[in-house]
C-alpha cells in the first residue's frame, strides 16, 4: 500500500452527490483534509473521476477512485483505466460497491490491474460468505456493507454486528493480512466506535458526512472515536 | 449546442489507450490545439473521465466526455455524472458507443441529461434502423460505426457506403437539424472525403490518429479533406 | 403474426410469480384458454420459459416468451434463442420489458430474429419517445408501460392518459401497422375499458390477472370491456 | 445431491448449438441416455432452458439448467426461476459459465436458490484463484475453464495442466467435499483421461460432442477413459 494509507482509516465515498461535485467536492476535500491534519487520523476520499485530478492539486489526504475497469488499456471507450486514475493522483480505488456491482472474473482482474499500477484496492462485499470469497482475491481491503443498510442511518454495527465480527474472522482466516473496514448506514461517531470494537480497521461512509449540516464535526468525531472507541 | 463546436467536425476519441492517456493525453490534446488553430477547422477530442479536467486547462478546443450515466446526482457510486462532466470542462458527450453500450430507456436519458447541463451529445449507432430509432430520441449528433469496421482500418466510407447514405437520410427524414457523423476505420485522408460525399457532416474517428506515427500531420490531412472533399 | 393472434388482445404476463409457475403456470393456462373460447376475445400468456413447451400441449391461446435474446444459435450458453422458442410452441415474445431491458442495437437484434423465426414481437417501452425510438425498428407490436406504476395497481390509463393518447400517435405515424398495447397497473376491467378509449389495441396484465382471487372473473371481465369499452 | 448425480461426471452443454436445438435436442439427449445406460457412467446433458420439460420425459440422465437467475419467486420478467428449473424436471444448473457471467454477490445467492430447491450447483471460474474465491461460497462442482480456450479444440489439460492442479488444490483445500470438474477444449478421450489424471472428478463438454460427426462414438470414447485413465 501507498505510505499514505494507513490505518484505522475512515473513507468518505462522494457518489454522485451534488453536495460533493465539483466546487462542493474541491469544498468536502479540504475539510477532510483538516481533519486528518487536525486529528493526526488517516481520513481519505473517493470523489468522481473528473474530480481526481483537480482534488489531488489541493490536498495531501489520500485519493480513492469509486470503481476502476479490469483493463489494461485499449480499445474501452468510457471505461475506467487503473493507470489513468493513479496518474492522475489516486492511490487507491473501491471495487465492486453495492452501487456499481462486478462480474467475478472482472473483480479478480480489477485487483490484479490495480496492484499492477500501485493503487491500494478496496472491494465492498455484502456479506460473510462473499467476503470470504474476496478474500481469496487478495485484495488490500475489504469493506463489508449489506446493501439493504447503506443509506438508511441503520449501522451494520447495531443492526447486524454478527455480519461483522464474521467477517472479520473469515477474512483474516483466508489471510489475516487484509483489512477489513465497516460500511453502510454509519452516520454517529458511536457507530464507528461499535465498528472498530467488532474488529474492524476502519469505516467507509457516504451520506453521513457528505449530507451532514456540519461535515467537519462530524469527522472530527468521527476520528476521535475511531481511536478511543 | 456550445458555441465552441462547429461543423464539419473531427470528433478524436481518446479510448484507454496508452497512447493517448495520461501525459500522453495532454501531448495529443495540445497537437489537437494546433490543428484546430492552422486549419481552423473544428477538432474536438474524447479524452478519459481523469483526463478532462486537465486538458481543459490546456487547449480551447471542445471537450466531450467518453460517456455519461443517465442519472442527475444521488446515489450512484462509480457511475458518471452529466453535469460533473460539464463542470469539469467537457461541453459534449459521446453515448451508446459500441464498447459501451447502453439500454434504450438509458439513452433517451442520457440525452436528455446532457441537454438539461448543457452538453452536446452524439450517439453512436451500428446501422441505419437504430439510428432512426435514436433520432427519435432527438440528440444533437449521430455517430454511426458499424461495429464490425471498428479498428480495422477499414472505412464504412468504402466497405459500406449505403449505410452511410441511408443513414444520413433516415435521420434528417425524422429531424433535419440532427447532425451525422461517419466512424469506424477512418485512417486516411481520402476516408474523410469519402464520408463527406455521403452527406455526413464530420467524422469521429480513433486509433488513425491517436497510433499514428504523425497525429498531427494525419490530423492536419483529414482537416484540409473535410472541407475540400 | 401469426394467424391465431388477433386484436383487441389481452396478454399475461406470467412474469416469475410462484401463483403462475410450474403447476400454477398449467392451472392458470387453462382459465385463460376458457376465457379465450367463451368470449372469442384473443387472450395471450407469457409463461416462463422452461413453461411454454408444457403448455403449448394442453392450450391453443398464443404463447409468448417473456424475453429472447439477439442470437442465431452458436455458442450462448444460458441465453434464449428464438427459434427454440417457437420451436417449443410460442408465437411471439416480449422484448426489452422493463425488468429486462436490452440494450438498442440488441432490442432491433431481436426483432429482426424474432421475424425471421416466425415469433410476433412485442417491445415494451416507457414513454412517448421511446415508443417512437422502437416504432423505427419495425416490431409487431408497442407495449407501453411507465415503469414507475408496474404492480401498483395504478392504471396508465388513469394516471398519464397523455402518455399513452401521445405514444399511439407518435408510434402511428411512424408506422400505422404496429399496434399499440397498453401496461402497468391494470387491474381493473374500467382500466381496460380507459386503456382502448386512449386508441390502443389491447393490454398487457400480469398480478391484476396473476394474483386476483378469482383470474377466471377478472379475465372475463377484462374481455367483455374489451370490446364493448 | 440429488441420487441421480455420480462422479465421475460428463456434463454436455448444449449451449445454443443448432445441433442441439429443438428436435436435435431430444436426439442428442437419447444418446447420452444411451451411452449412460451402456457404459454405466454418470453423463448429464445441459439443454437450453425450453427444451428440459420434453427432454426430462424420454431420459433419465440427470438435466441441468445453463443457467439460473438469483431469484425466488417475483416480479422478474424473462428471468430463469431456480424452483422453475426444477419443477421442469432438472437437477442440477451452471451458474457464471463464461458466456454468462454472473456479478460475486449474484452467484453467491444463485449457489442458495438452488441448494434451496434442490438443484447441484455447478459454478464455473475461469482460473485458481476465481475457483478458490468461488469454493468459499460452497457450491456443490466448481468446473474450472479458461476462456481463452473455450470453443478452440485445446484442451486445458494439456496447454494449461498447472491451473487445472492448483485449482483442485485450492478448492479441496478450501472445501473437500466440492467436486472439481474441467472444462474448456475437450474433443478427444485423451483429453478426458489427462482431466482426471490431473484431479479433477468429471468434465464439462460441448462442441466436442454437440459438434462431432458421431456424437455416440465420442462420448462413449470419453466413458472409457473417463474410468480407464
């Protein structure tokens, strides 16, 4: 992984929100990147694609892209080539969100293409059994999110902290190397401290923080409860 | 449509090809600058998602986007938004090109998208039918590639001309003010001319100019062609 | 089409529901080939796929698939060609329903091998545009259905009678021998009676028929208003 | 599994293969039926999604379905129902054949549909680290293939052998109860017998058979040393 990753890390997924496009994403950036400075926390982002390149002349915080194809350059119009979002100043990219759902062979070759290229994968799975089946993959982290839970402010930590703690024990049974991070419906600083208790290394959130009246308090707190949870 | 895009147009598509990605991006777009400011043709270019927001800071000639997601905001991680593509500095958008296609429903909106954020957009169709059936959808431009051209170097200009000449008379017949491009196997200058005797209004083409030894003396060419067919 | 489906045309959509599979699917397609005979009126099913061989032995009403895929035979494993559909039975299929959406170029695909196979082709739409988009690539017959109202027991013909007035005019002009049927949300016998009065030539039904108490009464009923709207 | 499913295992796909469409269908069935009943080993068929209703009436040999859909009962038009499938008399189904890849989360509920309704699953991956990815989500088979040799007459066995090694490695490892089958350029009965010399406990067929002028002689060849090797 990139020296800038580290953990326990918390990683805000821009979607498409429009409170986090454009000017609002170049705004969001720099709040994260006060906060990590501030709180000393690994805080990263996963803006649009266009919004890679302009985030990454303004902040230190690590760069997420939300999806990347399993290529390897070509004839892929529209697609979204590793090497292109590590020039343009990503280290890392999610694969396979709920939201944007990969064949198994592509998210094999998505892993590989994006250890090729130096960019940390991040793969979102939707259960324990699945998670297990990543595991294989090798990728650097694991994000579990039931599906059914992202956006509704319901915590998996709360509602399903048995999909957690599972997880974690089979993910680092296949390989006790990669790191697992919690998702979907974590919008209070206690959900985060629920997530890292069950044994994760880390939060993925979206609405949260990019809805919330006030994102930089609620990352602040974010981060305070990530290490004393 | 911006006024920054004009007719008879050469539309480069960028692919993900290495040659035209990253560095590589910039170094093409500034020849596309060139070529646009000696012949005063309209050039544009499609470069990837990454790529657009830097090269808008570079060169004055118009910016189209690869592809865009039929989507307003929200939701939609890993998904491309419309009006991020305008805010970043594209002001058209290739759809439905034939290494990414779409579902019917998704390119009426698409199109309609791109309108509401002010982006030019040009559909890419296989045959004649189909691209009756997308004018019904009224978008600004037509691109038709039979898909089994693509890449070879041979032009639709020469293997298929009737396609070409029926489809640029289906589409006027359902609206006039749609304009048509000619794609797949434009590698000469003479397949520039040849498809502006068949009525199209422009080409879009891709690896005869981007894997070119010389993209800017074959970029020069095609201009000088496109208005002296 | 052929000879044994007619107009004003009722068409179940057996779709995946449990009330109209395996021994329900025989059950079901019994009442319909008693609708059928005593009211004279053309009543249509569209079972599953592995259903139609089995009910094509025990019923004479038009079977259709509920879906085909653009393919000529070869090497598609898991994928539905259409001249093992007619072989097995039907005489047409739905192409592009709304839980099934097809690409473009593969919705005109489908249709051209639906023809050439001897299968009627009923494309599904969801607005005005579309339709027009469809009506370019020559099917049989237009089903339009909102997919926002599909199972909710609220008519199109109710709640976007323009929608539908628009789509038969538009879909008309463009080819005044494709026929226009009606979708989503039909439940009661005045929908059907709404649905006809809009200029369409028929409708397509799934849990209205699928789930009531009582198919036989509803399905009777739906005919009689069918012709005497 | 069901009784009627042994190791070892030919499996035959009919895929969309005219020669194994319709009437050709219900003949290459008869002969796998034969040379089941003849040679005493297990030989399954995998007709297209129609054909397994007629087919289950004239043979015993155990039917697969090509494919089956995540599904359980619903408003899924044009889907493939897994308690359909078996209703219609088959016993087992692919899932993710490599001309019809499933997303991860899709083939991990596909696995439980069918195990729910009584139907081996056979999932097929396309290199060891896929098939160990796919053994933790505990199908019955795995059928390892890779899809560059699909179709081509070269048969895994003998241009890849370590993948097929290290796949049955990985999975028993994983999982020693799942059956590892081979798959991808089969067309002679050395081919078998290099198969199950390297492991594995059956093979997955189709143009070598579907294709061969007699398709008896070949199979029968395959029986052989399929218990000879």
């Amino acid at each position: 992984m990139p020296s800038k990753i580290n953990t326990p890390l918390i990683l805000v997924n821009f979607k498409t929100y429009r409170e986090a496009s454009g000017d609002n994403a170049a705004r969001l950036a720099r709040i994260i990147e006060k906060v990590r400075r501030q709180t000393g926390v690994c805080v990263g982002l996963a803006p649009q694609f266009v919004d890679i390149a302009p985030i990454a002349q303004i902040v230190s915080a690590p760069i997420f892209a939300q999806h990347v194809d399993p290529i390897d350059g070509g004839s892929f119009t529209g697609h979204v080539l590793p090497q292109s979002i590590r020039a343009a100043g990503a280290v890392g990219t999610l694969i396979n969100h709920s939201e944007r759902r990969l064949r198994l062979a592509d998210i094999d070759t998505a892993i590989q293409q994006s250890r090729k290229v130096g960019l940390t994968s991040v793969v979102c799975t939707n259960n324990q059994a699945v998670s297990a089946a990543v595991a294989a993959l090798k990728p650097d982290m694991i994000a579990v999110e039931p599906p059914e839970l992202i956006g509704t402010g319901v915590p998996v930590s709360q509602a399903q902290p048995r999909v957690v703690e599972d997880t974690v024990k089979a993910v680092k049974q296949m390989d006790p190397n990669i790191i697992v991070l919690c998702g979907a419906g974590i919008t209070k600083a206690d959900d985060v401290a629920a997530a890292m208790k069950l044994g994760t290394e880390g939060v993925l959130v979206a609405s949260g923080v990019v809805k919330a009246k006030d994102p930089f308090k609620v990352l602040s707190r974010f981060a305070e409860r990530l290490t004393t949870h």
